[in-house]
C-alpha cells in the first residue's frame, strides 16, 4: 500500500464555518520524508487544515489521504500514522509530565516492550529529563510547549503535524527543536505552521504560503524568492557625491536604482541601496565600476538576500490584491456583527 | 474498546487526584447524614410504614438534582474548552472510547457516594439494634434503585457535557433534564388522573416517567422490568447521542 511516495495528499479541501468559509479549494501533497513549512497570515486557514488532516475535523468537501487511507472513510487508521502538536498546545494541568507521556504511548498504541524506551527518548530529545518529575500545571510555557513536542514525537509516527511549535521558546530551545527536526528529516514527513520565518526557512524543504483558505505560493524558499522577489538589492557603503554617482551608474545599466538616505556615520560613509532587475547577479560589474568613479571610495558592497519574510509579504500583498473581495473573513463577520 | 480501560483509568486517576472529589464526597455526605436523621427522628415521633432506611433512599432526588450536574458538567465541556479533546480525538480512539469512559468514571464515583451512605445504616443497625427499623429487602430494593437510575442521571449530565464547551451551561442543562424527568413526570401523572381521555401514547410515555413511583417500588420489594427498560434504554440513547455530539460538534464550532 505504502509504495506510492506521498504521505500525505490533499485534494480541492473546502472547510466552510457556516457562512464564513476558512479553507477554500486546497491541493497539495507531501512526500516522504518531506519537511513542509505551513505559513499565512492570521486567519489565513492553517489551523484548520492542520485540524482536517489530522482527521479532527471532518470537510466540508474534498479528500485527504494520509500514506494512502482517505482519513474521512478510515479514521482511526490514519491517526495511527500522525503525531499532532495543536494551536496553543492544550495538555492536563494534573498530571506529572511522565505520567502524561506514558498515558499518550498507551493511547497511541506503543507496543509495551518499547514503551519506556520510547518514552525516555522523547523525554532526552526534547531535553525534559529533569522535567518529567514535575506537574504540567506548574510548568512554563516553554516547558509545556516542549512537552507537546515530546507527545507529537513518542510514537515515531510517519508524519508529523505541529501547529506553531516554537512559539514560547528561548533562542536555546528554537536550537534544540531545529536540530530536532532536522535529525529526522527524510524519516518522517512533517508539516510545521509558524509566524517565526527564519525558522521555517532554516528547517524546512518547501514551503507552502496559504492566503485566505488558498495556496498563494509553494516551492522551495530559493524557488519563491524568483517568482515573488521583482528586484534584487544591492547594498554599499560610500564616500562621495550621490548624485553624481547616480549619472555615472546610469552608464552601467540605466535601470539601476539608487536609494540613500546620506546620514554619513564618524568616518564619512554612507550607506546607500542599489536596485537591479530580479534574478541576476551585478555585483561584480557595479564594483567595478563604483571603483572607477573618481572622488568616491566604496567600503563595501553586497547583495542583499531576499528574506523570506520579504517572500511571503509579497505572496500574500500579491494575493490579496488578487482577490480583494472577501479575503478577510473575520472582518467581515466584524462588521456584519456590529 | 482496546482503549476503553487505558481511558477509564486516566479519568479515575484525574478524579482521585483533584481535591474537588474529596470536597464533593463530604458535602454529599453532611446533606445525606442530615436528610438521614431527619428520616429517623420522624420515625421516632410517628410511627411510618417504612424503615428509615427505605425512607431516606426515597430522597434520592435531592442530591441527584445538584450532585449530578457537578459531578458530570466538567467532564466533555472541559476537554471541549481547554482543547484537550483535540488531543485525544486526535489519537486512535474512537468517540465511543471517549464517552463510555466519561460516563463509567462518572456513575462509579456516584455509586461510590451512595455506598457511604450505606454506613449510616450500619450506625443505625449498632446503636438502635431493632428489626423493625432494620429491614434488608427494602434497603436491597433502594440501591438496586438507585444503581439502576443512576444510569440515566449521569448520562443526562454527560450528554449536557456534550453539548457544550461552557461548563456552566452544561451544568444548567442537566439539572433542567433531571428537573424534568423527576417532577415533571409525577405532576403530569397527576394532571393526567385528573382529567382523563389523552392520546394513548402520551399515556405510555408518562407511564415510563414514574421516578418516584419506581423509587417506592424498589424499596417496598416490588421489582419490575418496565423501571429497568426506562432507565436502561434512556441511558443508552443519551450515550449515543453524546457521541454522535463528540464525533459532529468539533466541526461546527
Ligand atoms: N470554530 C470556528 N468557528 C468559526 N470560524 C472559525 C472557527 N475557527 C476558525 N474560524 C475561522 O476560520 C478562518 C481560519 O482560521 P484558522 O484558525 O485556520 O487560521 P490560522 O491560519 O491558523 O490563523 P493563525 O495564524 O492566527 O493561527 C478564520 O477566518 C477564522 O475566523
Ligand atoms: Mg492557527
């Protein structure tokens, strides 16, 4: 059954809250081993997807298969394949964090003979050892975050699915859990929603933007970064007259755009950016030629990589302008309540 | 059901680990110890035609009325709120699973409460050693009552649980369905007496809504089927439907 690659496979899903629809005509698929990062803008639908593959919540149209078994028809049979971390990482207060890990094994139906060993080595990666004594009530969040962590894991599950999990964490944590999930990268499939970009950029394979309840964008952050990035940025640091550098540039390519803001610092540089056309690399041809230009000393020169923060506020401006009416569900219900 | 006990567990553990168990149980018994020696000390005064023992099971509906909507609002509503059904639901267990193991936990710790009270018939047979005030058939009949009617109290207050994620709500709802059922069914009884000629099958149905009625029956020794097929089919379809809420609500809402 398994020999297909794709672990996960979601066709035209369509999530619809009464009138207010959330998901809205979702493709796509995930292959083995694969680590997708889930990104959008509040409300955007990703909650809710997540919550539809994980068999949660039933469709309102549209098929999911996890590792082949469409999840409305089996179930229980595709839970057995998920480990899942929801939103805001709701766990009970009363319990100590072993006893909660050795309850979940139970559930998720760990053989008894690995049970232990599967519950230590949950509790080693997400570097609860000397947490599991403690009552999860008492716990702070970023130690409650790494015990949803530890339950997504504990049965090694083919896929994993975590709603913003580095949420609450300290830049020590955010390490561990990248590192973590890059120790099981091309074992298990994971889908990984986040607002913290650099992570997701750092972890993840491929990237899908959704924008309200639709796929705006999807590839690799380097593929994204040609379809969405217009302009490449160079950024320099000078001495010397700005508009005449402008003239002189304009000899070089005319397209070429100067920004500055002349504050020079102690020493007399300034720093200014240089706009090129998208997708080619001028470095070397504009060094040279800011060389060339006499009366003005150049510190330094580089090309500025588009961040994927930068990526995804173009993907969902672009979507948005796209389909402006109706994208913005909650404000709309706002206002239809008020 | 591979579950059924892993889940039933847990809850077990929860409700002997939360001190509102405990807060619970003793307040149940102060009210239950004071009906009690009501019970008795009107026997003393006027003779009755029952043991006090009899007498004091016939009260049932006082408790069940706020014992049942505390015992049950937290134990769906709560997973609901806090998003630990999420959790659950997202693990190999069948919503099946989940509200038996609710509901078991529930009626245990309720058969619990009743079997304290069981000691204030041991007291009253050491200190008062009559035969008259001791009889065991009506004591037998009485918590073999309060058993059976207990299957349908508490999936009363599971399915209410069901239906909401606000504790508080499900609360009110269960003691409105329990209201019902106790008193509305004998007022309608008696208002049917009164004037007669209605369709039959409402007849039928308030003939089934004896609570009281059934509650004299056991604790004169009088044991039919009819009481045990109300409360045992009554529970079943409110677990179904608790179900059916488990497996549907998480989508709406
Ligand atoms: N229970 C619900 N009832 C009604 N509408 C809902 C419900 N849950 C979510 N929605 C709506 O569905 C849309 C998508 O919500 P979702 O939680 O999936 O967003 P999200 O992408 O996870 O956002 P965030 O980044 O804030 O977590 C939103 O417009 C939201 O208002
Ligand atoms: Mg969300």
């Amino acid at each position: 059954m398994e020999n297909s690659n794709k672990t996960i496979e979601v066709t035209d899903l369509v999530k619809n809250y009464g009138r207010t629809s959330a998901v809205n005509g979702i493709s796509f698929a995930v292959r083995k081993g694969e680590i997708v990062g889930f990104l959008g803008p509040n409300g955007a639908g990703k909650s809710t997807t997540m919550r539809i593959l994980t068999g949660f919540m039933h469709a309102t149209s549209g098929i999911v298969k996890i590792c082949d078994i469409p999840v409305a028809a089996h179930p229980v049979a595709a839970k057995r394949k998920i480990g899942y971390m929801p939103e805001n990482n709701p766990l009970p207060e009363e319990l100590r964090v072993r006893e909660y890990l050795k309850w979940r094994a139970k559930l998720k139906e760990i053989p008894f003979r690995k049970r232990r060993k599967r519950i230590e080595k949950a509790l080693e990666l997400c570097d609860l050892k000397r947490a599991s004594h403690r009552i999860i009530g008492r716990l702070s969040k970023g130690y409650r975050q790494r015990v949803g962590i530890a339950d997504a894991i504990l049965s090694q599950p083919d896929i994993i699915i975590m709603d913003e999990p580095t949420i609450g964490l300290d830049p020590h944590q955010i390490v561990m859990i990248r590192d973590l999930i890059a120790s099981l990268r091309g074992r298990m499939s994971m889908i990984i929603s986040s607002h913290i970009l650099p992570e997701i950029e750092m972890t993840c394979d491929r990237v899908i933007i959704i924008n309200g309840g639709r796929i705006v964008a999807e590839g690799t952050p380097d593929s994204l970064r040609k379809d969405f990035i217009d302009t490449t940025v160079y950024q320099a640091e000078i001495q010397g007259d700005l508009t005449s550098l402008k003239e002189n540039l304009a000899k070089l390519d005319d397209s070429l755009e100067i920004t500055g803001n002349g504050n020079a610092d102690t020493e007399g540089f300034s720093e200014i950016q240089i706009k090129g056309a998208a997708n080619q690399n001028q470095s070397e041809n504009i060094l040279q030629h800011l060389t060339n230009i006499p009366n003005l000393r150049v510190r330094a020169l580089n090309k500025h990589k588009p961040t994927l923060e930068e990526v995804f506020l173009a993907a969902t401006k672009r979507s948005w302008d796209t389909l402006l009416p109706d994208t913005d569900p909650d404000e709309s219900t706002f206002i239809n309540q008020s | 059901m591979r579950h059924f006990i892993t889940l039933l567990k847990h809850e077990l553990r929860v409700l002997l680990i939360s001190p509102g168990t405990y807060i619970a149980a003793i307040l149940f018994l102060i009210v239950m110890g004071f009906v009690f020696q009501d019970y008795l000390t009107e026997s003393i005064n006027a003779s009755r035609k029952h043991s006090p023992g009899a007498e004091f099971i016939r009260s049932f509906w006082l408790p069940v009325f706020f014992i049942v909507p505390l015992l049950t609002m937290k134990s769906i509503a709560e997973e609901r709120r806090t998003g630990t059904l999420e959790t659950l639901m997202t693990t190999p267990v069948t919503p099946i699973e989940i509200v038996l193991s609710k509901f078991s936990a529930a009626y245990l710790y309720y058969i619990c409460l009743w079997i304290m009270t069981f000691s204030f018939q041991v007291v009253l047979y050491y200190f008062a050693q009559d035969p008259k005030l001791i009889d065991p058939a009506p004591l037998i009949g009485g918590y073999t009552f309060i058993a059976l009617s207990g299957f349908l109290f508490i999936s009363i207050g599971i399915f209410s649980s069901s239906l909401t994620k606000n504790q508080l709500v499900a609360a009110i709802l269960s003691f409105a369905m329990v209201f019902i059922i106790i008193i509305v069914g004998r007022n309608l009884t008696d208002w049917f007496n009164q004037n007669g000629n209605h369709p039959l099958l409402l007849r039928q149905i308030v003939e089934y809504l004896q609570i009281f009625q059934h509650a004299e029956d056991f604790t004169s020794g009088v044991v039919e089927t009819r009481p045990v097929v109300f409360y045992l089919s009554g529970a079943a379809v409110l677990l179904t439907f608790s179900i059916f809420m488990i497996e549907t609500r998480n989508s709406k809402n």
